[in-house]
C-alpha cells in the first residue's frame, strides 16, 4: 500500500509540471507585455489565465497583477474590487493590495468629490492604509496617502462655520445683525483649492506597488 501510495504522488507530481510550465509561459508572456507599458494586452492575457488555470499556483501574482493593468488604464474601481480579494493575503502581495485599493478609492473620490458615496469611498480608503500600516509599518507611502485622505475626511466633519456677532449683553437686538464669518461662496472656494491641492498631491504621492513577478521559490519544478 505504502509502494502504491508512493507511486500514485510520483505519478501525480509529474503530470502537473507540464501544466505548470504553462502556466508559468502564459504568466511571463502577460508580465512582458505589462513592463513593456501594453496594459490592455497584459489584461486580457491575465484574465485568461484566470479563467483557464482557477486554482492556479500563481492565481494571487496574476490577480494583483491583472488589478495594476486596471488600474494603469484608468480604471481604478475595477482595480480596487480585485484587490480587495487579496487583502486578506499574508506577505507582500496583502499589504501591496490593500495599498493599491487605497490609492484607487482615493482617487475615484477625488476625481468628483460631490459624487455620491465621497465620504464612504474615502472611508474605505483610509481602512485600506490603515491595513498596510499595520502589516508594514515604515510603508512611507501609504503614511503619506493615508494623512491626506484623513485630512480630506476631517475637512468633512468640520462644524459649520458660525453666523452671527458675540454681544456679550442680554436681549434680541433692535434689528437683524450682518453676518460675521465665511460666506458659502467663499467657503466653497477654499474647499474646491483644498481639493485641487489634494489631486495635484494624488498625482505627486499615489504611486501603486508595482506588477509582482512570480516568485522565485513556486519555479522549484
């Protein structure tokens, strides 16, 4: 039985490594065309993959990898959503996730801040940070991401600006008082520069982990 048993794992073992040098090849076709800048030709070769090979020994590389040709052509919330399935994953590949679905919320905020939902995209975005930060933390850029963001969601919470002078004496005055402090107008200004600030910041920091190559210790075979 021990002899039978022995065969059968030999024999297993040894059909598999035909499928896994293709899946290596496919993998290493799709890598070259992404370092090469051809992100949709990189996708689609990833998404195949995917399809093809699903309990694939290199499933997380492809799927983080398919997300940054997401998010490198301009489609972070498709970006985001794949990364999301990765978060949980311990190692690089976990805390680079979650960075990136920070930095893909981040910016699909930004992009429309009087979008629906702002608040609750910028709020998942700070979540993201925060798990990398807590996987890694001396990760420089997502401290850097995550103080903006925050800095964007306190803005959302300041009190409204008061309205009104400060008499100090008792009793309703003769005639309605000018309001003191902000006009709207000139509060919305303020926002909409602080806002523009925080894109040319996005533009500046919000820079993704880069595509994973396969790692070296799974091409044992």
């Amino acid at each position: 039985m021990h002899r039978l048993l022995t065969a059968l794992i030999v024999l297993f073992s040894f059909n598999t490594i035909p499928s896994a040098i293709r899946q290596y090849r496919v993998f290493m076709d799709a890598y070259g065309h992404q370092q090469a800048g051809d992100h949709a030709t990189a996708g689609k070769i990833y998404s195949t993959m995917l399809s093809d090979y699903p309990d694939s020994f290199l499933r997380r590389e492809a799927m983080f990898n398919l997300a940054c040709a997401e998010f490198a052509q301009n489609r972070p919330l498709s970006s985001a959503t794949l990364y999301a399935g990765l978060q949980t994953v311990k190692g690089a590949i976990g805390v680079n996730a979650s960075y990136n679905r920070g930095n893909a919320l981040a910016m699909i905020a930004f992009a429309n801040p009087k979008a629906p939902g702002y608040r609750e995209k910028l709020g998942a975005s700070l979540g993201s940070y925060r798990q990398a930060l807590l996987a890694d933390p001396g990760n420089t850029d997502a401290r850097i991401n995550y103080e903006i963001v925050l800095r964007a969601l306190q803005r959302l919470s300041l009190p409204p600006t008061p309205s009104g002078g400060g008499g100090g004496g008792s009793g309703a005055p003769d005639r309605p008082t000018r309001q003191q402090g902000v006009s709207e107008d000139v509060t919305n200004l303020v926002l909409d520069n602080a806002r523009l600030e925080e894109g040319q910041m996005i533009r500046k920091y919000f820079r993704p982990a880069p595509p994973r190559q396969t790692p070296k210790e799974q091409q044992d075979w």
